[in-house]
C-alpha cells in the first residue's frame, strides 16, 4: 500500500490542525505539574505572608514586603487564570514569579526582623544605662542634700544653749 504525496500532506495537515486544537490534556500535557507548580508559588507567598508578619511583631517596617507581597499575589493570580484558560506555559513563567517574589520577601522580612531584633536589644541598653545613671544620681543627691540637712540642724541646735537662771 502506497501513500501519495498528496494524501501525506493531507494527514500531515490534518495531524498538524488537531494537535493544534485539542486541549494540553489530550497532547499528553500533566496538568498536574502546572498546579504543583502554582500550590507551591501559593504556598511561597504564604510563607513570605507569615516572614513578614514575624518581622512586624518584631518591630519593623514592613510596608514595602507588602508591597512586594501584593505583586506576588497579583501573579499568582494570574497563574490561576491562565491554567484555567488552559495557557499553561504563562501559567509555569507567573507562579515562578510569584514564588521568586515571594521568597526574596521572605529573605528580606528575616533581615528586617534580626534588624529590630538589634535595635530593640540596643534600646534596652539605653533605658539600663539611663536607669543606671538615674539611681546613682539620686543616691549622691540624698547623701549630699543628708550632709546639708544634718550641718544645718546641729548649727542651730548648738545656737539653742539652756540658759542657766541664778535665783
């Protein structure tokens, strides 16, 4: 059985329009892999979420990560629909942006929050020192000001002579 080089071309046509048409599942494509893909993307920005957090109870500035993190959101959301509408490759490049931005969030919030570690640790520095000058200051004050109370008293208790009376 011999094939024409007409009718070749036809299936090839053919081969070439239904590949194109069919959904990835159909071509062998594991859907699968795109949604671990983007679990793990939700799961990075959910763990920058929770750096962040930490770093602000800590004590630091955490605006701009939130910045960064709403971004993050923003393309993981993206991820989400484009694997809906079955745009599979945009969907692999946004969830690997979201998680690239979320786990320099997440780096970012860790550095942030050794930060205000260091400057929380340094401000109880100060306040011990600043006590510590405090009471030493008071206690020379009440010796010194005891001095003065004690001179004065005897002063006067000594111009208070008893007056011998003759009768």
């Amino acid at each position: 059985m011999t094939v024409s080089k007409a009718s070749f071309a036809v299936i090839l046509i053919l081969i070439f329009i239904l590949y194109s048409v069919l959904p990835f599942s159909a071509r062998g494509v594991n859907c699968r892999e795109f949604s671990a893909t983007i679990s793990e993307a939700e799961q990075a920005v959910a763990a920058g979420f929770e750096a962040a957090l930490d770093a602000e109870q800590a004590g630091a500035n955490v605006s701009s990560l939130l910045v960064r993190l709403n971004e993050g959101g923003e393309f993981l959301t993206a991820a989400r629909m484009a694997f809906e509408d079955g745009n599979y490759s945009e969907a692999d490049r946004l969830s690997g942006l979201s998680s690239e931005v979320a786990a320099q969030v997440e780096s970012e919030a860790l550095i942030l929050k050794v930060e205000a570690a260091n400057v929380a640790a340094n401000k109880d520095r100060l306040y011990l020192a600043s006590s510590a000058v405090a009471i030493i200051v008071v206690v020379f004050a009440t010796l010194l000001g005891y001095r003065f109370v004690k001179k004065r008293y005897f002063e006067r208790l000594l111009k208070m002579k008893p007056e011998v009376n003759e009768a």
